[in-house]
C-alpha cells in the first residue's frame, strides 16, 4: 500500500508533491500491467485500487472530507492536471477512468448538500469508484420522475465509461423539462449492464458499454444539484483541459516508447531520428505549456476568472493537445516503422487507445467557439499573460 497523502504547507502555500509522487508509483505499476488488460472484457481493477491505496480518489475531496481538495481548492488545478497527466501516461484507460471520477467529485463538491457531500465522500473513502456518464441514444435516455422522497429511473446511458466496475455514477437525466444530476448506487439495485457492447478499436480496458438502469426506485437524496446545473458555464466546457491532460499523458508514453525502441536498436545516433525526437519534445513540452497556460487563467492566485475566456481557453486547449498528440502519433509511426507497431508492443497499444481518446465530441465547434470569442475580444486574458 502506498502512503497515505496530505499537504504540507510552506510559504503558504499547499505543496501537492506526494499526490504527484503517488501518481507516478501508479503510473510505472498500470503501465506494466497495460498489456494484460488490454481486451475485450479487460479492466484495470488492480490500477483502480492502487489509486484507492495512493490516496488519489480521494485526493479531490475537501481537507474536511479527508482528502486534498486537488482541483477545487485555490491554486491545485495545475496539480490536478500534471495528476492526470501523469495517469494518462501509465495507462490511457486508467487516466479515463480517474478523470471520469475526477468529474464527479468537482460537480458533488460545487452542488451538493453538506450532508450529500458527506456522505459520497465515506464512499469514496471506502474505495467506490464515481464517474460521468452522459452519452445516451435520446430515444432511449435516463428518465427521473419523483414522486414525495422517491426517484424512480428510466432509460440507459451508453458509453458508459467503467460499466460494472463504477458503483457510483454520476448520471445526468430528465426530469420534467430540465437536465437534472444523480448520483446512482448501482450496487444497490439491479442495473442491465451490457459491457459487450464496447468494441471499439481502442480504450478496450476501459470497458465503457451500455447501461440500463430501468425500473430502480430510489431516495430523492441522489439528486444532485438542480436542474441544469450539469451545463453550467464556464465548468461545463472548462473541464475539457482535464481530459487533454490525459491525452497529453498518452502523447508522454508514445515518446517514451518511441525513444525505447529506437535505443534497443542503436538508432538514437541517426540525424533523422534525432530530428523526430526533437520535434516530439518540442510538441510534448508545447501541450504541457498549454495546460499551465489553462490553469494560470482558471484558476488564479486571487479574483473569479472571466467565463467566457475560461470557455474559449479550454477550446483552443483541448484543440492544441489533440495537435500535440496528433503529431507525436504521426512522428513515432515514423521512427519506429512496421517493425515498431506489432503486437504486442507500447507503440501499438498504446496509439490505438489514444486514436480514439481523441475523438471527443464536436472538436470543430469547439475551435469555431474560440475564434469567435477571437475576433469579439481582442486583447482578452489567456494563458501567456504577465
């Protein structure tokens, strides 16, 4: 078991050093592990836990709530990201799982009641494993009547990241003319899960299929937030510089593995290949200058960042990564050639799971809303500026 994390404060400041520590120990553990759940039906049950026996799934949650309060509390969201960074490299599924729970508790601790806080973050404590799940097919979506102190669901969510394996999704649903927060214990009742139905080419350790959840009466307490709450800006589209930092992490083991490769076969010497890796540092170090960017105008020293460049930030964040990422992809297939991309190999495995971690919704919208915000204000605050 790993040691237990706090903050050790110095010059005032909170010290996030132990949580970046532990998620290297994970990350060097998952990576070693990667292959053997990379299937279908494979999930990273062992990485899951060590991120309970680390302290990281409860790092999120309040000092009060014993945990670190990692991306809510003033000035650890550049923590947080070099976190999930520092995941996404290990394992890309893993780093989906944890920003997925990651999610969760960020939205419990913005909207929920003291005692609903209190009482998901016993259950983190206990080693459940939250997350998000959105995506559904609208014919077929999660429905919430209530009735009195009852919640009675309908409908299933798909892409359902950690399907079996997450006991406390976060689920966004309908409820009369609003999109409205739960927060289901699915070990509590029967669910229809349908892992199966994930098969994709890569996440394959991800296990995100189909889940239903129709017929589960419940306490009204599962309710989190109001109506509409789920889409609240700037934290709506804000958070995608989360799951960029993942991808980055996905873009840090592709370099790494691509240096590798290139050593065992004594070819770090070639001009070509020294251009190849100049340029994937240069890209890698590009992304990671992004997410500090991201976090300097999120979440400054003092003041409330401006929503709407926090918006068109995040835009142009998720956008540049997916760059990063995109080339680095394109200059380690290069380096390596066939021989470096057969299976069972890094390279392979782990360019298909970041292939598809990159396809998130609506990119061109995404940059489309940044360069609106562009020409509409000039000279407003980004990342770079003093």
């Amino acid at each position: 078991m790993l040691p237990s994390l706090s903050i050790a404060q110095g010059d005032g400041r909170a010290d996030w050093t132990a949580a970046l520590d532990a998620a290297r120990d994970v990350a060097e553990r998952a990576a070693a592990r990667a292959r053997e759940v990379d299937r279908p039906g494979g999930f990273p049950t062992d990485d899951v836990r060590a991120l309970h026996d680390a302290g990281l799934l409860a790092a999120p949650l309040r000092e009060a709530d014993g945990g670190l309060g990692l991306g809510s509390e003033r000035g650890s969201l550049h923590a947080l990201l070099t976190v999930l960074r520092t995941v996404g490299r290990g394992s890309l599924p893993l780093g989906r799982l944890y920003e997925g729970h990651v999610n969760a508790l960020l939205l419990i601790d913005r909207y929920a009641a003291d005692a609903q806080r209190q009482r998901w973050a016993a259950d983190v404590q206990a080693g459940h494993l939250f997350g998000v799940w959105n995506t559904e097919i609208p014919a077929d979506g999660v429905r919430y009547t209530r009735d009195g102190d009852t919640v009675r669901v309908e409908g299933a969510k798909t892409f359902a990241t950690g399907c079996a394996h997450v006991t406390r999704p976060l689920v966004p649903g309908a409820l009369g003319d609003g999109w409205q927060m739960a927060v289901l214990p699915t070990d509590q009742f029967e669910t229809v899960d349908q892992p199966e139905t994930w098969r994709a080419e890569g996440m394959r350790a991800s296990m995100s299929g189909r889940v239903d959840f129709s017929g589960a009466a419940l306490d009204a307490d599962v309710l989190l937030g109001a109506p509409g709450d789920y889409l609240r800006e700037p934290a709506f589209t804000g958070g995608s510089v989360r799951f960029a930092a993942v991808q980055l992490g996905g873009a840090d083991a592709l370099a790494e593995a691509m240096a590798g490769h290139l050593r065992l076969l004594g070819r770090t010497d070639h001009p070509t290949q020294q251009i190849r890796a100049g340029e994937v540092a240069t890209l890698v170090e590009t992304g990671a200058l992004w997410l500090l960017g991201a976090a300097r105008l999120m979440d400054p020293p003092v003041g409330t960042p401006d929503a709407d460049a926090v918006r068109a930030y995040a835009q142009m964040t998720r956008t540049a990564i997916e760059h990063v990422c995109l080339g680095v992809m394109a200059r380690a297939d290069r380096a390596v050639g066939a021989r470096g991309l057969g299976q069972p190999g890094a390279l392979e495995r782990v360019g298909r799971d970041l292939r598809l971690y990159l396809r998130q919704p609506n990119p061109d919208g995404a940059i489309e809303a940044a360069g609106a915000y562009a020409f509409e204000h000039a000279g407003a605050p980004v990342g770079s500026a003093l």
